[in-house]
C-alpha cells in the first residue's frame, strides 16, 4: 500500500529510482534549472546547473550508496545533492515508510531535520543536539528516525564523494586475528586498550538536577579470543565465537551505569537502538533486536559495577574489526518520558576505538590520524603564514610609534604614516578579504560561547586557523591599545569604507567633498554610538536563546554579503550592503561608529587596555586634535573615548608638532624668551 501526502511523500512498497524522482530534483538542489544525468564509477548522477549555466551541484539517491535501516526497518530513501567542495547542498526525502508520520508528527518536521544539513561539510562530525556550527536538532518524539536519516544523509555523500575523489576512498584490508590468550583482569584489558571507558559528566548534558557522571560506559569487541574468554569465561566465549564464525559476524560489548540509559526504549517499541550506533569509514551501524542480548553480570575480576549491558552482533561484510572506528552516542537531556515528549534536547558524543596490534596480522599498520584542527592548520598553512607576519609588523609599528612619530620623523610624521597606515590597511584587506575571507563577526562570538558554555569544545574554535588567530590578536590588543589596533588597521569592512571616504577626498574638490559630507553634532553622535552595543546586547542575548535567531539576526553585519558571497545573494542583502558602503562616502565609517556589534565588544574590551594615548593639561581647552579625529573619540572637553579610540596616530602627530600643539608652542616661545 502506498500513502502520498502533498504529492510529495511516498510511504509504501513504491520502487524508487534516480530517473522515476525527477520532480524533487529542484528540492534536493535549490537554484538548479537545468539537469543532466551520468554516471560516476557505476552510480547514477544528475548534474544541477542554474539558468546561466553555472554548475551547481551533484544529486543522486541514497539507496544507491547505503542501507542504513529506520524505524520501520527499510531505509530512508533519499536525494542528497554536494557540491565540488563537499558542501551538502540540499536534501529531499522522497520515500519513507516509518510509522510515527502516519499517526501524528507531521511530514514538514523531517524536512525542516534535513534542511539543518544544507552548507554543512561532509568531512566534519555532525553533532545531534547542542548549538553551534556543526550542530543539528533532532526530530522531537522521533529518535530512530533522527539518527537513520543523520546517517543516510552523512554517510551517502561521503561514500558519494570517495567516487568523486575529494574524499579518500575506504581500502579493503586483509587480516588474520591471533588465536592468544592469558589470564588478564579488566583493569589490564583497560590499560592495554582491549576495553575502552567513555564518561559523560552531568555538566555536559547541562543538568542542574544531577552531579557528577551522568553516564559511563565501557566497551570492546567481544570476538577476540584474549578478550572474549577473559569477560565470558572460556566456556560460554567457545559457545558464543562458534555461533559468530557460523554466520559470519563480529560482536561487541557494551555495559554501562548513569542516571540514563544507554540502550534507549527505541528497541523495545519498534526494535531499533537509537542512542547508540557505530560509524566505520562511510559505513553506519545500527543495532536492532535481533543483533542483541542482555549482559546481567560479568565474571572478570575488577569488572565495575553496572546497570546495564548487552552483546551485539555486526556482520563482518559491513565491519573489519582490526580498523578504527567510532561509536557515537545520543543522548536525550530530559530523563523522564514526559519530558521528552513536551522538549527533547539531544547531544552527541563520539568515542574513537581501536583494537591493539597484538591481537592481529595483517600488512595493514593504524596510524593515528590527525583531527581536524591539525588538518585545517596545515592546510590554511599558506595563508597563516603571511597573516602571522602581517601582524607580527602591525605590532612592531604600534611598539615603537612613538620613535617613529618624534625621533625618525618629526614635523613630518602625518606624510609618512599615512602611506604606512594605508600600505598595512590594503595588505590585511587583500589577505583576510579577498584572498582567504576571513572577516571576524559577532557569529564568532556565538561559537565562542558555545564553545566554551553549551557543547563544552573549546578547541572548535580553532577549526577555522585565521579566525583562531586574529581573535586571539584581537583580544590581546584591545587589553593593551584598545579596539584601534584592529578597527582602526585591519578590519576589512572598514578599510573599505576608509578608502571610499578617502578617494572621495581626493578626486573631488575640497568645497564639494565637504558639501556632500555629513556627520552629526557631538551631542548626537556621543549619544548615537551607544546604539552598536545595544545592537550588540540584543544579538548575544538572542544567540544564548537560540542560535539560529543570533544568525539570522547578525546579518545587521554585512561581511557575509561582501566578503563571503561577493553579493551574489537575495537583492536585500546585496542593497543593505551596498546601502552601508555607500553612508560611507557621506558619513566616514559610519558602520564602524554607529552599527558594528563585534566593534562594541572589542569598545567593552578597551576599557581594561594598559596603555592610553598622551595627552597634555592643554588639550582640555584645545579642539585642534578634536577636529582631525575622523572617527569623533574625542568629546567637547578634549577627553578621548577609549572605547571609540581607532588609533590613526592623527592626535600624537599633532601632540609632538612644534608648530601646531599649543602647548609646545608655548613652551618654545619661553625657551627663546630664556635665551634673549
């Protein structure tokens, strides 16, 4: 039998194909007009391009690259589009046959689940529940169905894009297992790796009503001789590996103690384990009842009490026991059943396991990977390189500007900083702008605090090396100049709007480029820079509530738009941006002054900065560095805004010109009163 909803969704028997799902196409990659199929190494394709021609993407059928079963015990059939670079760029699922979106959560549920995955990298973990970059949220009352469709979508692309060739393709290795034993108790298997303990604190899961762990579990595979006959005993280990070798099958262990449980209610109802499956290379295992039996006690010495333990079978055709893999868990925050149903809030957890040489021969030798911070260092290496020097000569200029400005260069210091501090503006500009965006944002701060407050991964943030970089350099700088040494000499945002207000300066006559500028009185502009940090309040706030808010939100910043996107987005976007560059010919750095929330945070920052700019008893009463301060952080009373400060040195020229300051002046008039 078979149910269409919507014209849309297919329950039933219904056979799908690549070729019969050409109505979705347009779902699975948004802006594509134009399809045409192929083939890649055996598996069907269509290739998406938009009207103009311009390629788009890949699309092509889960079940043509995996089975991972659902709820119902069939696959979520599937089409998934990538493009060149590995980026998910849509999702549509097009058959399915789990029960639950019959009798009550609506279709439009699953499809708002998957559209979580569109611009997410194949390459990276995708963590189910939590906030943040790599976070998705889970289908409420549908766990099973959370984790299947989590891992059609993941592993399909990533088997897909092994044929492409911008992921490695998973080799086939021999192996032998080594038939050994000796006597071990299980603080021995654990030291030599045979048993691996995962904890998961309270504080993870953001409880309040529970201390401590909130779940540990231990784990290993229970076919290997030394390590099945040291858990079961030689007897029931021999009964157990025959019925294993007879059909072909692996068997892990699991046993585990915690406020939760690691097996779930999924099992019980429809006969799949949802909190728990494992991942090997592009292959996801999932756990049913029938691969399953309950572990009650443990005859090992040292064995740690548990509430819970179970067996479970995986056929060696989908699983090498000698290679790594990981096991990931689900877990729900709420504990009680009710709870669940009204909020359920999820995270993720991955443990990496592997199985210690000993126990093996094979030509096959594990070498420990590297994550993917080291990879993404390594990779960004080329552009690293030159950002770290850039900002190793930023700081040089900032530590002896003084020298510069009064010893190297005096009365002419204005024409030779200048050309300095627009040579280090256009450098960050090419660099962090053009050739390797990377424009910091309020949205890092996002990560930043759910990083360190919500997902509990700090190291996230170095994911991204030039971000990791220029925020630590960001930081650093505001305790010690102020928000200058970023807003004033690196942003890219503001060099642009920099150099609009200075070319307009230039190729304009003096008397016209004044007429079409425009800044508010000091009583105005004093009041109205307050607005950024209210700006900046409302959109941290919102993010702590809900990510996706602070994302919409923040695009009051227009560095996705330019520096991103390169305006090829929605025209509203594009003409906010365009709006804003343009306030800059008019108004100088008008955004920098009045709008820019990551600038309020670096302005917050300053107030705590160790060194201020010098100043002299005369400067109360004198307005002449008032009137060359572009930015207006100098107030009525000669007094100089620390947090609104961008550094352009304009103010100490002035302070050491002879010819200009008042109150060298006067002190040059009384030493040639002295001499006469």
């Amino acid at each position: 039998m078979s149910f269409v909803f919507n014209s849309a969704f297919a329950f039933g028997n219904t056979k799908i194909t690549l070729a019969n799902s050409s109505n979705y196409y347009h779902d699975a990659l948004k802006g594509a007009s134009v399809f045409k199929r192929g083939e890649i190494k055996g598996t069907p394709v269509v290739y998406g391009y938009n009207k103009k021609g311009k390629f788009l993407g890949y699309i092509f059928l889960s079940t043509n690259l995996v089975n991972i079963e659902s709820y119902s015990g069939l696959p979520l059939t599937s089409l998934i589009s990538i493009n060149k670079k590995g980026i998910i760029q849509g999702v549509r699922v097009v058959h399915c046959d789990d029960p639950i979106f019959l009798i009550g959560i609506p279709i439009s549920k699953l499809y708002s689940f998957t559209d979580q995955y569109i611009g997410k990298n194949i390459r990276s973990n995708i963590y189910i529940g939590g906030k943040g970059k790599d976070h998705v949220s889970a289908i409420a009352s549908a766990s099973v169905t959370t984790v299947a469709m989590d891992q059609t979508i993941l592993m399909a692309a990533r088997k897909f894009a092994s044929k492409l060739g911008i992921m490695k393709s998973i080799v086939k290795v021999k192996y032998k297992l080594k038939n050994i034993y000796s006597p071990a108790n299980w603080n021995e298997l654990r030291r030599d790796g045979s048993i691996r303990k995962f904890t998961i604190s309270c504080s993870q899961m953001g409880l309040k009503n529970c201390s401590g762990e909130y779940e540990t579990v231990y784990y290993g595979i229970l076919s290997i001789p030394n390590v099945g006959k040291n858990i079961l005993g030689s007897y029931e280990y021999g009964y157990l590996s025959k019925r294993w070798k007879e059909k072909n099958q692996a068997a892990i262990f699991i046993i585990a103690n915690g406020v939760s449980s690691f097996l779930g209610s999924g099992f019980a109802r429809g006969g799949a384990f949802e909190r728990f499956h494992l991942e090997q290379g592009y292959s996801s295992i999932m756990f049913r009842d029938v691969d399953f039996s309950y572990i009650s006690s443990l005859g090992i010495k040292g064995v740690p009490y548990f509430k819970e333990g179970g067996i479970f079978t995986i056929p060696l055709s989908i699983f090498n026991p000698i290679l790594p893999f990981h096991v990931v868990f689900t877990f729900h925050k709420h504990v009680s059943h009710a709870s669940m149903l009204n909020n359920e809030t999820f995270h993720t957890f991955y443990s990496n396991y592997h199985l210690p040489s000993k126990y093996y021969i094979s030509s096959y030798r594990y070498v420990k990977k590297m994550n993917q911070y080291q990879i993404a260092w390594i990779k960004y290496l080329k552009y690293v390189i030159p950002l770290v020097l850039f900002l190793i000569i930023l700081t040089v200029i900032f530590i002896i500007k003084d020298k510069i400005i009064t010893k190297r260069l005096p009365r002419n210091g204005r024409k030779w900083i200048r050309p300095l501090y627009y040579s280090v503006l256009f450098l960050f500009l090419i660099l962090i702008g053009f050739i390797k965006p990377s424009q910091p944002s309020v949205t890092h701060l996002y990560t930043i605090y759910d990083s360190l407050f919500v997902s509990y991964h700090p190291a996230l943030f170095l994911l991204d090396p030039l971000i990791f970089i220029l925020f630590a350099f960001m930081f650093i700088t505001a305790v010690i100049w102020g928000r200058g040494v970023f807003c004033g000499w690196i942003c890219p945002f503001g060099t642009i709007q920099e150099y609009i207000y200075r070319i307009k300066e230039k190729i304009l006559p003096e008397k016209l480029a004044k007429k079409i500028s425009f800044e508010f009185n000091n009583k105005f502009h004093f009041r109205l820079i307050y607005l950024k940090y209210a700006i900046f309040i409302i959109l941290m706030a919102t993010a702590i509530i809900s990510i996706a808010w602070g994302e919409r939100l923040a695009e009051v910043e227009p560095f996705k738009t330019v520096f991103y996107l390169h305006f090829e987005r929605q025209w509203y976007f594009t003409a906010y941006a365009i709006l804003l560059i343009g306030l800059s010919v008019l108004s100088y750095r008008f955004f920098c002054k009045y709008m820019c929330p990551l600038g309020a945070s670096l302005g917050l920052l300053s107030k705590l900065k160790i060194f201020s700019i010098k100043r002299y008893g005369e400067c109360k009463s004198c307005k002449i560095c008032a009137k060359s301060c572009n930015i207006k952080a100098i107030d009525d009373k000669g007094t100089i805004n620390r947090s609104e400060c961008f550094y352009c040195l304009e103010c100490q020229i002035n302070y050491n010109d002879d010819k200009l300051c008042p109150h060298l002046l006067k002190l040059k008039k009384a030493k040639i009163g002295n001499i006469k």
